[in-house]
C-alpha cells in the first residue's frame, strides 16, 4: 500500500524509507512540505510519516491545510523531542499519532499499521459484477476496467460498503466534498450521473427526498 514519508533529513530519511518499503509500503519520500502537499492532491496514500521541522512549509502547517481541506488521511507525526507540548500542537492540529526519531522502527510500523486499520482499510469489495481494490484504487466490472476520478471511487466506495443501504444525501456529500462543504447546489448529482454513466444506470437508484441505493444487480 502507498505511503508518504516527509523527512528534510536526507539520512534518516532514506534509512526510513528502505525499512518501510522493506516492512511492504510502498514509500514515496518528499523533504519538502509544499511539495509533498501538492502529491498528496494527486496521489492516493493511506497513511503520511510527516516531520514537524521541514524547509518552506512545516510538518504543523502542511498538516493545518490537510485538514481544513477535509482530509481524513492519517497523520503520524516525527518529531526530535518528546515534550508534552510538542505532542499537544501535534495533536491539535490534527495529528493521528506522534512518535520521536528515536523510537524503534518495528514500533513505527506497527503504528501505521494501527492507524491504516482504523481510518477503515478494507481491501477488496465485491458488488454483483463490480469490484474495486481501496489500495490500489482500481475498479473493474466484469473483469474490465471503469475509468474513475478519485471523487467518483470514493463515492464508489461507500455505496458498495453500504450496498443494498440508502445513502444519505449529506453522507455521500460528506464523502466527496468533506465534511460540512457541500460544493455547488448539483454536485453531488454531476457525480452519480458520471458515475452511472459508466457502471450502469441499473446499478445506482435515486431515492427521492433521501438519497441513492447501490443495488446488487
């Protein structure tokens, strides 16, 4: 599975990156918080290792704007010091988890592990003909592969994990713009209808006045 690591340090950083990969991540490591926030708009990750010291934008700050945005993707955060107020502004900025540099990698590990778990890892999900991987974000039907944007896979997502469900509106709204922002008035209709364009009109109904049903069809 995907995992960014943000880390100026070019040493620790790379020590880092191998035991990650080596633990079965697949890391990409950034040294700079701007430019790590900019792949994290374009690429899916499940988990970020960040530093609090980076160059330009620091690990607090990068971790502000994630958050604000409406990300939910967890955050665990290094730092060089154990102090209780390094902890708090980590955590009231939106931190997941805190460890310092000096603590055993095998501890890191099963950390991200931990935290991958509970932001609701669930692999593959099947629905009558569709199937969608949440790690490598692929979808297929009948074995071919659907073309979808992020927002639309994660729309996807949460029928399927509630097939046979009605949906809330405000819940698949939730879903792709975050929470307590809505987007424009037809958003979220734009993307049912993309995405029933190309998974089957038969597959997703409209129930009036509350919401849409994934059916097994």
């Amino acid at each position: 599975m995907k995992l960014l690591l943000v880390e100026d340090d070019e040493m620790l950083g790379a020590s880092l990156q191998a035991a990650l990969n080596k633990a079965g991540f697949d890391t990409n490591w950034h040294t700079n918080g701007s430019v790590a926030l900019e792949s994290i708009s374009k690429t899916f990750y499940r988990a970020v290792v960040l530093d609090i010291t980076l160059p330009g934008l620091d690990g607090l700050s990068l971790l502000k704007q994630l958050r604000d945005s409406g990300s939910t993707l967890p955050v665990l955060m290094l730092t060089a010091r154990d102090t209780t107020r390094d902890k708090v502004m980590c955590f009231d900025s939106g931190a997941d988890d805190f460890l310092v540099k000096t603590t055993d990698m095998e501890e890191l590990i099963a950390r991200l592990r931990a935290l991958i778990r509970r932001a609701g890892y669930v692999g593959r999900i099947s629905v009558g003909t569709l199937m969608i991987d949440t790690d490598t974000h692929i979808a297929t039907q009948d074995g071919q592969l659907v073309n979808l944007s992020n927002r639309e896979f994660e729309l996807l997502q949460v029928l399927m994990v509630n097939a046979g469900k009605v949906m809330p509106r405000h819940q698949l709204e939730d879903t792709v713009f975050g929470p307590g922002r809505t987007g424009e008035s037809n958003a979220l209709e734009v993307h049912i209808h993309h995405l029933r364009q190309k998974i089957g009109e038969s597959h997703l109904k409209t129930v009036r006045g509350v919401g849409y049903v994934l059916l097994n069809v």
